[in-house]
C-alpha cells in the first residue's frame, strides 16, 4: 500500500514537470529527432566497427565523425555546384537581357508573348492578366528579399543544430540501448510487449527513411532525364537537387524544376518549359505518390495507404519532422492496437 501511494505521488510530480521539461527540450527536439533517426538508421554499422575497434567510445566517435561529416561535405559540396550553376544561368540571362534592353525589358516581353499565347487560347482580359503578373512579380521580390536576410539567420542555426545532433548521435549510439532497458524497467509492461512496441518504432523509422530515399532516388532519375530532353545544363545536377528536395514535405521537388520552367520560358524556350512543367507535374511527381507508400508500408508492415496518410498528416501537424513522426505515431497506434486486442486471448486461453 505504502509503495503504491509512493508511486502515485512520484508520477503526480512527475506529470507536473512534464510542461517545464518541454519548454526546456523544446529548442533541441529537432537535432534530437534527427539524431535518434540516423541512431537507429546506423546502430548496425556502429556496433560492427565497435566489435572490430573493441573500444566501443572510439568506434562510436568514428562513426559519428563519418556521419555528420559525410552529410555536411555532402551539403557543401551541392551548395557550392548549385552557387556556380546559378551564377552560370544568371550571366547568360543577364547577357540576353542586356541585349534586349536591360531586365524589365526581358521580363516584360517574356510575359507580354506568355499573356497574348493564353489570351488566343482561352477567353481572357489580356490587361487583368498583365495586371496581376506584375503584382505576382513584386510579391515574389519582396519575400526573395526576406528570404535572403533569413538565410543569414538560418547559417547560424543549421551549423548550431549540427553540433547538438553530433553529441546526441554520439551519445544515443554509445547508450541507446541501455537507456532503452531503463525506459522498460519502468513500464509496467510485459517484456514481450515492450519488445514489440520498440521494434515497431524501429522498423517504422527505418522504413521511412528507406523511403524517403527511394523516392530521392526516383524523383532524381525521372527529373534527369525531364532536365536532358529539355536540353536543360547539368541535368544531372538539377536532377540530383530535385531528388534531395524531395525531402521536403508538399513542397518538394517543385522547388527545384519549376525556376527553371520559368528561366526556360524567359529565354523563350516555350516548348521546353510545356514539357518540363508537364514532366515534372505528373509525371516525376507521381513516384512519390507510389514509391514512398509502398516502401514504407512493407517495412513498416503497415497498409501503404495508411503510411501515406500518417506521413502528409504528421507534416501538416508537425512541419518536417512529421514526415518521420506520423508513420512512427501510426505504426505505433497500430501496434498497442494488436497488444489489447490480443490481452484476453492471453488471459483466457483455449481449453
């Protein structure tokens, strides 16, 4: 009775902590996040190194120096071919734009042929279109110019947020597992449940993550090929952007191929931008409508449509980090389903 009234009271004061504890982690829940998912993603490989090294500190100190400092080259080096082909772009639309007269010149005849094609072929006010493309023109260069003063912000806090995500993956690669076993002795769960409640969590991250790069890859290859039929420069560059920028949720690979329908249509390009803007639209943008459920739901061992779901729903609920928080959070529901509902076949086996 005295241990029961014990523990009420110390999971009462626990409870209450519980907002104070967030507002405290809350600044490190992203590095966080992403350190417990390249954990779980690179464990195996750590604990190979660490049977090889025999000195699980150090071999856990190489593996995490090789993740993070494979990932940021990796970033470095895209930002620094990306810099020097858009620089490249820049001077041969500034070329061309001098040769008719300076910027707004270019963009007001691009716009003025974009206007009178649609105004031949659809019923519309050739002065509202124009209208409203210039009010599109100076919104998008007044958020360009907010955009520009938040990059300089967002430097600080990525190589911030890089630091903390390198001392968490050492740490939850050197003592996961153990603070995994101090997690279970406290719940009053059978250890068979835990096991299976972890392992859910685990096969969920890990088939997310496979999807996310199998739909990277996918997106990667069909945007190439879009980028080499519309005789677009370095395919293989804008094609490898549009398969990382895949990662991110709704957005995506939009981000990369539609500038450069538009820089197409600049340069008067127009069949190519129709069909980069078509390629990209539905035919690139449809693997991930079919990849990434797919992966997912096997490895998770889930139905894909119900991964698809948990994965566009935990981004509008979470922002980023709810691609790889709603499949756990579903998965994880599905499987504490299975668990009640085989709670009384277990207290009342078959006679």
């Amino acid at each position: 009775m005295a241990n029961r009234r014990s523990l009420i009271i110390l999971g009462a004061l626990l409870v209450a902590l519980l907002p104070g504890l967030f507002l405290i982690s809350r600044p490190f829940l992203t590095p966080g996040l992403v350190a417990a998912v390249l954990a779980i993603v690179f464990y195996p490989a750590n604990q190979r190194l660490v049977k090889l090294m025999k000195r699980p500190q150090l071999a856990t100190a190489c593996t995490t120096t090789i993740v993070v400092l494979g990932l940021g080259l990796l970033l470095i080096l895209a930002g620094i071919t990306l810099t020097n082909e858009l620089r490249t772009s820049y001077e041969a639309l500034n070329q061309r734009s001098l040769d008719q007269g300076g910027w707004p010149a270019l963009v007001t005849q691009t716009a003025d042929q974009l206007i009178g094609k649609l105004a031949a072929l659809l019923p519309l006010d050739k002065d509202a279109i124009r209208e409203s493309f210039q009010d599109g023109l100076r919104s998008a260069a007044g958020k360009l110019l907010n955009y520009a003063g938040a990059v300089l912000g967002g430097v600080t806090s990525l190589l911030v947020g890089a630091f903390f995500t390198a001392v968490f993956l050492y740490f939850l690669l050197l003592r996961g597992q153990a603070w995994l076993a101090t997690l279970a002795d406290l719940v009053p769960l059978e250890r068979a449940i835990i096991a299976t409640l972890f392992q859910t969590v685990d096969d969920a991250v890990t088939a997310t993550v496979y999807g996310v790069l199998a739909v990277a890859a996918g997106q990667g290859l069909f945007l190439t090929f879009g980028f080499w039929v519309a005789d677009v420069r370095s395919p293989l560059l804008w094609g490898a952007l549009g398969g990382f920028a895949s990662i991110i949720p709704v957005l995506g690979a939009p981000l990369v191929w539609v500038p450069v329908v538009f820089g197409l249509a600049l340069a008067g390009a127009w069949w190519k931008a129709l069909f980069l803007g078509f390629w990209g639209a539905f035919i690139a943008g449809s693997v991930d409508n079919v990849l990434r459920p797919l992966v997912v739901g096997i490895r998770a061992k889930q139905h894909p449509l119900l991964m698809a779901l948990g994965a566009l729903g935990g981004t509008f609920a979470f922002g980023i980090p709810g691609i790889l928080a709603g499949p756990v959070i579903v998965s994880l529901a599905g499987a504490l389903i299975r668990e009640i509902h085989a709670l009384p076949a277990a207290d009342n086996p078959p006679r």
